[in-house]
C-alpha cells in the first residue's frame, strides 16, 4: 500500500465550520444576598435562540479574610490565619444543580472532598504551579498540616498562602482582597455537547462552617472569609438555523442523549478503641467504576479550627479488602507494614497509579510517595469490567453490593470519619418538550 505525506498535498483546502456563527460569555449574579447568607443560588433562563455550553461555566469570587477573634486571645495566640488547601471549593459543603427543575447533580454535603479528590488526583504538578493557584490549591506538605506555625515543616505551603491572602501579627491585620476563579465540579459540567435551548439552570451553593475551611492557632478563634462579589458566567452559543432547524426535526422522534459521569462523597465514622474496619453495603444498586477510599480525624470533618480537613491519615491500617458482590477484588487483602516510624504503603501508593489510568506512563498526579505517608493516605479501586474506566466507552449495567473491610495495628486513638468517593455511569436525556430525564 502507497501512501501520499501530507506535506504533498498542495491543492486542499481546510475544512469550515460553519455549524456555529458565535459564542458570547454572559454573566449571572447571584439572586440572593451574598450578606449573612447560608447559600448562593444562581438562576440561568433557558433562551430561544441560543444553545449552552456547559463546560464553559465559570464561577468568580471576591473574597477577603476577617478575623473577629477577641483582642485578647489575638496577643495570646498572634499567629496568622489560614484558608484550607483548594479554598474556592472549600467554602461549599453542597453544589446542587437543577434543569428545568430535574436534580441533575448533588454531591450529599461533601462537595469540598469531591473537589479535593478529583483535583489532586487528575491534575499534575505543573497545573498545581499555574492556573490551580487561582482557585487558592496550595498542597499541604509534612506530617504536621495542622499547624499553623512557620516554623514546621508545612511552612513553605503557608508563606504563599500569606503571599495571596495577607498576613496578621500581634498588632496588626493585612488581609488582602482576592479575586478566585474557576469551574464548579459539578457532574453535567463535563458534557462536550451544547444544552439545548429552553433549559432552564439553577445552581444553589451552602456554605460549610467556617471551623471547616480556616485554620488558626486556637479553637475560639472568630475568624472566616467573607465573599464580596459572586459572579456565574457561561457561553451561549449561536447555532446555524439550518442546525437548529434539523435538531427539532429529530428531537420529534427521539431524545437528545448526553452521557456523562455521575459522582457521589458519602461518608461513614468509626469509634475510637476499634482495632477492625467493617463498612458493609456501601453500595447497593448500580456499581460504581470507581471507588476512592480515605480517613480523616471525625473532629476535622465536623469541623475544627485547629485541624486540617484534607489531612488524610493511615491510622496504622494493617489489611484492606474490597468485596463486590462478595468477590475480593483484589485476588488478596492489601497489606501493610508499620515499624516504629517507618510505614511501607507501596501497595497503597500503586492504587493511585493502577486505578486512574496512569500505570506507568510518563504522566503523574500530585501525590508523592512521602506526602501519601504523611498526609495523603488514599486507596483508589478500577472497578470496571476491563479495568479502563477512563476510556469512551461505557461498561454495561451492573448491580450489586460493595463492602470493605480492614485491620488496625492498634486501636483507633479518636473517632474517624471514612470517605468513598464513587464515579458511576451516568446518562441524561432531554425530549422535544425540554423535559429533562437522568437514568
């Protein structure tokens, strides 16, 4: 077989689109009051004339530190305080999105872990130095991330945060206005096609405590981040009539198809004093493709001003075993060694590399091997069929039961909360009257 080089071929002429004539960036602002509000809610009417690109949606925030903390305890305890790791998210416990009216995607009061997750573990470190600043990512390094002090060994994360947010000393406060930007993760977000004209979208975000998302040297401290300006923008796209005009003509006789992926955080605590894990039926229903799997103090996740919400610990885990539908899926429990101060996760560490797609290609996630002892114990399961959830192609429907469990080298010290985040097969439907259907 011959083949022709392209750079032979002098008499073709590129291709034209001319599906769609333009696309315009429109702003929302919020339709409630950003003063001592819970939430931001956000109302985009569907239009008549134009599609939505909802990949394209952005959200602004102009925010500012405000510490209220009593003069007295601010000269005990002089330090600086601090926003968490991925604050723009961080502020939110809830994302919630409706089209005309149909839930189309909820995150079950963790929106800031789903984040947390899908942002360390799909974005390498040269996103991390670059555009994921302007979301407020700073990873936390050490095994102390609690601390505010600069004198431990997290103190490079938190002189840049100081260097974006401002500073306080005993005597004085320089907290800056800062201006975030970026795209909720929210699971229609990552649709490729256009949605269609007449939908309407409604966005409603709850603030979490401010005992989440601040650090500071002490547990009375009134200290929070107050949001100036809110602004929600999205493209409309202006499509050829005749595009337009074939749409209608299918959309009599069948639905417009968006696949998409559907995730969900749920969480579960555990006592202190247990030396077992046992997390039955986690799932029952549709599997999941993907199962993410990490700890944290109960006191962080409730909320603490002296603890790190993203401090995910190994509590000195022994053995981990993952059943579907009562099978281990992992032909043998995971095992750990813990020797005085030195911990071996290799198995664990392999998960983060195994489960998303990476193996042992010339890419990575933010996750050193040191950081994943430390601060960042996680275990990630490929849950699919043929253990390529990241491919185009979507596995057939399965049902069933998922459980987990585990050992302890010895008993829990406090009450831990587990954290499973779930990606699951997803498809949204729209017909010709714009009503909205998720399967």
């Amino acid at each position: 077989m011959e083949c022709m080089l392209s750079k032979l071929d002098l008499f073709s002429s590129p291709p034209i689109q001319s599906s769609i004539l333009r696309t315009e960036k429109v702003n929302y602002n919020p339709i409630t009051s950003l003063e001592n509000s819970g939430s931001i809610e956000y109302h985009i009417p569907g239009t008549f004339d134009t599609y939505r690109d909802l990949s394209s949606m952005q959200l602004t925030l102009t925010v500012k530190i405000v510490d209220n903390t009593d003069p007295p305890l601010q000269q005990l305890f002089p330090e600086t305080v601090y926003p968490v790791n991925n604050i723009f998210h961080s502020l939110f416990r809830q994302c919630t999105v409706f089209l005309n009216n149909t839930l189309v995607s909820n995150d079950d009061m963790n929106y800031h872990y789903k984040c947390f997750f899908e942002t360390v573990l799909n974005y390498g470190r040269d996103a991390a130095e670059t555009h994921l600043q302007n979301v407020g990512w700073f990873l936390d390094e050490g095994s102390n991330i609690d601390s505010v002090a600069l004198n431990g060994p997290n103190r490079r994360t938190l002189l840049k945060k100081q260097k974006v947010f401002g500073y306080s000393d005993a005597a004085d406060a320089s907290y800056k206005t800062v201006q975030l930007i970026g795209r909720l993760h929210i699971d229609i977000g990552n649709i490729q096609k256009l949605l269609p004209s007449g939908v309407d979208i409604r966005i409603s975000l709850v603030k979490e405590n401010p005992a989440f998302y601040m650090l500071a040297p002490n547990e009375n401290a009134l200290c929070d981040i107050k949001i100036l300006e809110a602004s929600l923008s999205i493209n409309h796209v202006h499509i050829n009539p005749d595009i337009l005009l074939a749409h209608h003509k299918v959309l009599s006789s069948k639905n417009a198809i968006f696949p998409y992926k559907r995730t969900t955080v749920r969480q579960f605590t555990i006592n202190n004093g247990t030396f077992n894990l046992s997390l039955d039926n986690i799932v029952i229903g549709q599997l999941p493709n993907i199962l993410l799997f990490g700890m944290v103090p109960n006191s962080s996740y409730s909320g603490n001003f002296t603890r790190n919400p993203f401090n995910f610990k190994h509590y000195l885990l022994q053995t981990f075993s993952v059943y579907v539908n009562g099978n281990l899926i992992t032909g043998r429990p995971l095992n750990f060694e813990h020797n005085d101060d030195n911990s071996v996760l290799t198995r664990g560490y392999e998960t983060l590399f195994s489960a998303t797609g990476i193996h042992f290609s010339d890419r990575g996630h933010q996750v050193s091997s040191q950081q994943y002892k430390d601060n960042l114990f996680l275990l990630m399961f490929d849950l699919t069929a043929d253990h390529s959830y990241n491919s185009e192609c979507v596995n057939m429907f399965n049902e069933g039961t998922i459980r987990i469990e585990g050992t302890f080298k010895q008993a829990l010290p406090e009450p831990v909360t587990c954290l499973l985040y779930f990606e699951f097969d997803g498809l949204m439907e729209i017909d010709i009257n714009k009503n909205v259907i998720t399967k």
